[in-house]
C-alpha cells in the first residue's frame, strides 16, 4: 500500500502519532482507539505492509514501533516535490510581477 494512502485514515494516523512517543504493544496501542482488537490488527498490518511500522516478538507480545527508513522515503519524494514546485511557484511570482510592473503607469 501506499504510504500516503495509509495515513488518510484518522485511526492508522494516530498510530503513527502514538508511535512516535516511543515503541507500544499491540493491545496498549488498541487501548487508545475505540476499536476491536481485530479491527487494530488490520491497522497495524496495513502500516506494517506500508513500511511505516514495525513489529518484533516479545514473548507473547508484538511490539510496534515507527520505521524511519519508511518516513524517509516519504521525506525524499516531498523534497523533489518542493524542488519541482518551488522553481514553477517562483517562476509563476516573476511572472505575475512583471505582469503588474507592465500595466502600472506612472
């Protein structure tokens, strides 16, 4: 999936939030949410396949935390959007100024 796509949902999204103060269980993580503990497993295995968390095995526990190499493929491509998007914003601000400067009169 779609890293993106696995953060529109305002469940999965604040997983990641709680994630990010730190390492959880999967049932103190379900705790937080007003959901079924089948319905958090789907969660989680939706961010795990989407490379946002990981798992280990603790004993009879899983325990989640963020993958940073998952958020730092999602911090690559919005910095070449910010390169691509800021040469064409900053072009188009030039324009337009030249656009004003043309039709002032003095």
């Amino acid at each position: 999936m779609n890293k993106f796509a696995a953060l529109s949902d305002s469940t999965r999204l604040g997983v990641v939030e709680l994630l990010g103060q730190g390492s959880r269980a999967a049932g103190e993580i379900g705790a937080h949410f007003p959901i079924s503990a089948p319905a958090m497993s789907q969660h989680l295995k939706t961010l795990r396949e989407a490379g946002l968390v990981r798992v280990r095995i603790d004993g009879q526990r899983r325990i989640y935390s963020l993958d940073p190499a998952g958020f730092a493929e999602m911090e690559d491509w919005l910095a070449r959007m910010r390169r691509f998007w800021g040469g064409r914003l900053d072009a188009l601000e030039r324009a337009l100024e030249d656009d004003d400067s043309k039709g002032e009169t003095t």
